[in-house]
C-alpha cells in the first residue's frame, strides 16, 4: 500500500511544488513507483514535470467532481520517471461545484482508494492556502510533510497550520499525522536561519527533517527547462540534497512498516 504524503504550507514561496516535483524525480530514480498529484490550479507541478497544461483534456479537476478515475486521469512524466495527476486553472473551479457535493473534503482520499497498490508513494502537492482543494489533500494523506524558509514569519504560520492539521485529525482523518519539517532554501551564513533552526529542532525534535535544502540556483532553473533538477544538474547542492531526503523518507517508511 503506497504511503500518501501531503506537502502543505499556506504560506507561498516556500519551495512546496519544488519539494514535490525533486522529490518524486529522486524516489523513482531509486525504484520507487511514484504518483505525483498536482492540486494547485497554477499547475506548477505539472509544468515542472514536463507536461504541457494548456493542452490537458483531463485534469485532476475531473477525480475531484467524479467524471473520471485516477487512472483514466494520471499521465507519466518522461522527464520525472513518475505519474502525475495534472492540473490547470479549472481546477480553481472546482471549489465551487465541490460546495454542493456530498463528503467534499474526501474526494480525491476515495478517488485513491483504487491505485494505493500501484504505488509505493503517492505526493499531493497542495496549494499555498487552507481551502477545500488542501483539505481534499490533508484527508487523502497519512502524513503531511512542511517545507518552511527559516524566518520569523515561518514560524507564525506554522503554528496555524499545526492547528489545522489537529483540526483535520480530530474531524476528518484520524489517521493524519505529521510527517516532518523540511528547512528550505537555507543559507547558512545568515544568522536568523540559524537561530530559526534551532527553535525549529528544540520544539519539535526527531519531527524536523536531518536533511536541509540549501539554496540553490540549480532547483531555481530546473523548471524552466521543464525538468527535475535530477536532469538538470545531478551534481549540484539542491539535487543532492533531495536524494538524500528521499533516502531519508524511505527509510522512515521501512521503520514505519509492521514486521
């Protein structure tokens, strides 16, 4: 059965669709069969991934309103080695119609239920808000991974997601745990990120992610050559710190596992 991962912050520019999109291309690079689900109506994921989203004739739009199933809907990436579940602006609309739809915050978990043994990993990039579209994610998901800067803002906002999280838990999914936090785009020589990991890892301890993900001109460039920053730049920082993260996901998978 695949392990779902939600990657959420509400806060934008945190490196959530990069976090994504790198770690999906470096999970299939180790053999894993990776599904990759774009629920951001920019469909950044999906550009990112090397699929044209002007030109999709099913998105992830159609999963969420039930006129077509994950398999009809994914496609594979040639350029990540993975599947996705596109997504363009109508996914913006489906809000809306999912107002009127019975059990609206567990389309897209039900929609899954059918290709959990196709997969090793299934990733839900989520949109940079706390909306219908992120909690179809936070319920689809057993565990929700945070990409955050190390700023002082950060830190607010990781406190209203928390709360959201316990939330989603205590209403929603009771099996919705939190997987770990990710420190993005960090710069070692600047003061604040370093005194903002350290709260970071008093506060919340084994639940902080040992791998780091420096800032990285390499990951920033990858998209525009509608690449994985795997295919871009193997060599570089940024790639080599999402292998290292996947090889860290996977062996909190393997601990995770029932003997």
């Amino acid at each position: 059965m695949a392990k779902v991962l939600a990657i959420t912050n509400q806060k934008g520019g945190v490196g959530k669709t990069t976090t994504t999109v790198n770690l999906a291309a470096s999970l299939a690079a180790a053999k894993k069969r990776v599904l990759l689900i774009d629920l951001d109506p920019q469909g950044n994921a999906t550009m990112g991934s090397a699929i044209n989203k002007a030109s999709l004739a099913i998105t992830v739009y159609e999963v969420l309103i039930g006129t077509k199933s994950v398999r009809e809907a994914r496609i594979y990436s040639e350029a990540g080695k993975y599947d996705i579940l596109p997504a363009n602006r109508e996914l913006a609309g489906a809000e809306i119609e999912l107002v009127d739809i019975d059990n609206r915050e567990t389309r897209l978990k039900v929609a899954l239920d059918v290709v959990q043994d196709d997969y090793d990993f299934i990733l839900i990039d989520c949109p940079p808000a706390l909306n219908l579209l992120t909690l179809n994610g936070l319920c689809a998901a057993k565990s929700v991974m945070i990409p955050m800067q190390c700023e002082y803002y950060a830190l607010e906002g990781l406190s209203d997601l928390v709360n959201t999280i316990r939330k989603v838990r205590s209403n929603l999914n009771v099996d919705l745990e939190i997987e770990g936090l990710l420190r993005t785009m960090y710069d070692p020589r600047n003061s604040l990120a370093q005194q903002v990991s350290d709260q970071l890892l008093k506060h919340f301890g084994d639940k902080v992610y040992r791998t780091v993900i420096p800032r990285n001109v390499r990951l920033a460039e990858a998209p525009s050559f509608g690449l994985p920053a795997l295919y871009h730049d193997r060599d570089s920082r940024g790639t080599q710190a999402y292998l290292a993260l996947a090889g860290e996901l996977m062996n909190n998978a393997a601990v995770a596992e029932p003997i």
